[in-house]
C-alpha cells in the first residue's frame, strides 16, 4: 500500500515537472481592440501554453517598424516574443520551433490575413507559409499548411 502512494506520488510528481519544463516567453501582442480574429489568434496562443500581453493600440504598423518587421509581410497584428517579432496567424507550433532552433533572423509572418490559419479559421481554408524574415529583410518559407 505504501508502495503504491509513493508510486503514484512520484508520478504526479513528474507530470507536474513535464509540464513546466517548456517555459515559453511572454508574448507581448499590438492589435487593435475591434479585430475579432486578433482575439482569436491570443487564444491560440495561449491554449499553446503561451503567457499572452494584449497592448491595445490605434495601428499595430508602427510596432512592426519599431520591430524590424517589414511592411509587405504585414498583417493584422504584431507581437515580440524574446528577440523575434511575429506578424499576423503564424502557428504556435512553428513559433516554438523557431524558439528551439534560434536562428538569427527578425522573426515569422503570415503575411495578410489568410483564410485557415490560427485566428482565421473558416469553412474555405487557404494553403499558406510561415515564412522566415531575414534581417537583409528577405524571407524564405519556414513552413507551409
């Protein structure tokens, strides 16, 4: 019996260490506060165990250029996570992997608004990249949907 509590002790134990050995950066995101699918995308964000900061502003494009994001990979919202900017409905999965990989770049963008990615969900979904954004301000695809 002793045997048993103490199994399930260590157990429960280590499901509670597993969860918290991924620790995410804050992401700290710039929409404005009448875009439903900015929202939505915050949700996504942190259903996938991410600390979400909303910072309701009048044009999220002047936080694009403060952070390095050019405007032609622009979208509807921009968010700082550790040195990475991200802009618009890039999946949390692929911001994790660029968290793990660390390459040296501005950070990820869907550009546009692109029916099916994570905020935009919808009954016409939309085959669509993440692209990488360079500092030389290129972009090459990091992953496709």
């Amino acid at each position: 019996m002793k045997t048993s509590k103490l199994t399930a002790l260590v157990f429960f134990g280590l499901i509670s260490i597993s969860a918290y050995s991924e620790t995410l950066p804050v992401v700290d995101v710039y929409e404005t506060a009448s875009c439903p699918c900015c929202k939505d995308w915050d949700a996504h964000m942190r259903k996938n165990g991410f600390n979400v900061q909303v910072h309701i502003v009048d044009d999220p494009s002047k936080f694009r250029e403060k952070l390095g994001m050019p405007h032609r990979y622009g979208s509807c919202h921009t968010a700082k996570i550790g040195r990475y900017t991200i802009e618009g409905h890039v999946p949390a999965d692929d911001i994790k992997k660029l968290l793990k990989e660390s390459p040296t770049a501005v950070g990820l963008s869907v550009p546009g608004m692109v029916q099916g990615s994570p905020g935009m969900e919808g009954p016409n979904p939309m085959p669509y990249a993440s692209l990488l954004i360079l500092s030389n301000g290129t972009a090459k695809e990091y992953k496709s949907h």
